[in-house]
C-alpha cells in the first residue's frame, strides 16, 4: 500500500516520486497552449526541468538535514503532488525562481537548531533572502522567519538580529549600486512597492479551488491534531514546529497579497505544507486513514489535468 511504501527512505522512493513529477511535468509541457517546438522552447524547458529537480531535492535536503520529519518520504510525496495539482508552479517564472533562493535561505534558519556557526548562518539566511526580494520583493515578509528562528532556538540577540539585517541589505544594496551607475533609481524604488491584493475571486475556478480546498482542510486537522501533543516532544523539536508554522503564515499572507492570482503564488506554501503534513501522517497509527489521506492528493493531482 502507498503508505508502506511511503514509510521509508529508500532510492526506489526518490526514483518513483521523482518518476511522477517527470509525469507531471512533461504532461504539462505538452498541454500548454504556447507549445512551439523549436531550440529555444527545448532550451528553455531543459532549464525549466533542471530547476524543478533542484528545487524538490532542495527540499528533501533541508528536511533530511534538520530532521524536521522523521525518516520517511511522505515530504517530499507531498510536495511533488502538489506541483502536480497546481501545474502552474512548475512553469518558469520570477515567483518559481524567488522560491529557490527562498528554500535556501529557509535551509539556514532551520540549521540554527544545531550549534556552530551561528552568525554565518544568520547573515546567510539573510543575504538568500535578500536576493529572493530582489525577483519578488514581498518576500522581505520572510524576514519575520529568519527573526523567529532565533527566538524559537534561543539564538536571539542584537548582534544576531543585526547580522540578519545586514544580510538582507547587502545584495539590495549592490542592487542599488548597479541601478545606480546605469541611472536607473526608479526601478530600484520600485522594489519597495509591494503588492497587495486581497482578492479571492481567481479561486474560484475549479482547478485551484479543489487543490486549496483539500490542502487547507488537511493543513487545519494536522495543525490542530499535532499542536495539541506537542508536550510529548523535545524542546528542539518543539521549536521546529512552531517556527513551522510561522513558515506557512507568512507564505499564506504571502501568497494572499499577491496581484497575479494565476495559482503560481501558491509555490511558497508547498515546503511548510509537506513538512507538516508528513508530520502528521508519520504520528497517526490508523494506516487506513494515512492511506485514505496519501491516495486522496494522488487521486485529485492526476485529476485535475481533466477539469
């Protein structure tokens, strides 16, 4: 059964999810409507499929090397599917490329549960998340992220917040210096317009409605059901979580304020949604219902290409 199979971390795993996603993507690739055979469009799909390999192997390493699941490959199951039930995220874009810088400033806040290095880890969180800003500027938000992992491990202090800040700015701050030896400030200023729109009205459309529907509910019984036996846990893990949830909040408002409503905004919610989703899946002992739950998000990322 595909928990069971699911339940560990061996290579045939990685080969069948990774299987899927290859699916997914070339299904995708061939039902887009701008499909036109040529260099440049295989060019550009060679990159594209590259950088979604690295971004989902990305993940698998931040998870592994922090331990925030136990040894299992429910994360990443989740995060392959939900590229698939929101194919949009797969394309080339500025939000897909932001989210890579984004994920690898995120593997450095969540590295400060384990000692040594600190402060590099702080400026570089920092300085990855600044280079995210400068391709979709709302992520600075995430910086309230870098500040919560240095309260949640007891890494909090002024030296550390001011590194953190330090980190932001300096590839602003050379973003600065170019635009301004071509005297080009206005396009600099425009990186502090962020975007706010607080319209829902694109949900609305059954393909994105389904995959938010069935990812919030799952989000809201697993937050509920974890949280609420979080005392039986260790203090470092216990910090994970909650910087977790932090982690989701931000990339919800996020994605809440975004302009485009095309569904791509949603990409920031896959990495905290898999960790916690895998979270409870790997607590909860009835393997009918891990097995209802795991076939549930199969089932509806390969039907959604039929809507």
């Amino acid at each position: 059964m595909l928990s069971n199979f699911l339940s560990k971390t061996r290579p045939i795993n990685y080969l069948m999810i990774l299987l899927i996603l290859v699916i997914f993507f070339f299904v995708g690739v061939f039902t887009d409507d701008n499909l036109a055979l040529n260099i440049s469009w295989f060019i550009k799909i060679l990159i594209n499929a590259t950088a979604l390999f690295f971004t989902v192997l990305l993940v698998n390493f931040v998870i592994r090397k922090n331990t925030l699941t136990k040894d299992n490959s429910y994360a990443l199951f989740f995060m392959v599917m939900f590229f698939g039930m929101l194919p949009q995220t797969m394309t080339w874009s500025v939000l897909f490329l932001s989210n890579v810088f984004l994920l690898i400033s995120l593997r450095r806040v969540y590295s400060l549960k384990n000692n040594g290095r600190i402060q590099i880890k702080v400026f570089d969180a920092g300085l990855w998340l600044g280079i995210s800003v400068l391709f979709y500027n709302n992520l600075i938000l995430f910086w309230i992220v870098i500040l919560m992992g240095l309260v949640f491990y007891q890494r909090l202090n002024l030296k550390n917040v001011i590194i953190s800040i330090l980190g932001v700015a300096t590839p602003i701050f050379l973003y600065y210096v170019y635009r301004l030896t071509f005297d080009q400030l206005s396009d600099f200023n425009q990186l502090f317009d962020l975007e706010l729109d607080n319209s829902i009205v694109f949900y609305g459309k059954l393909s994105i409605l389904i995959p938010i529907s069935i990812l919030i509910s799952l989000l809201i019984w697993s937050g509920i059901s974890i949280t609420s036996g979080l005392h039986r846990i260790s203090a470092k893990n216990r910090s994970s979580w909650f910087l977790m949830l932090f982690n989701l909040m931000i990339a919800s408002l996020i994605s809440f304020m975004s302009i485009n409503k095309n569904g791509s905004e949603l990409i920031f919610l896959f990495f905290p949604a898999s960790v916690i989703l895998a979270n409870y899946l790997q607590k909860e002992k009835d393997k009918w219902f891990r097995n209802l739950v795991l076939y549930l998000v199969f089932f509806i990322g390969i039907g959604i290409y039929f809507l």
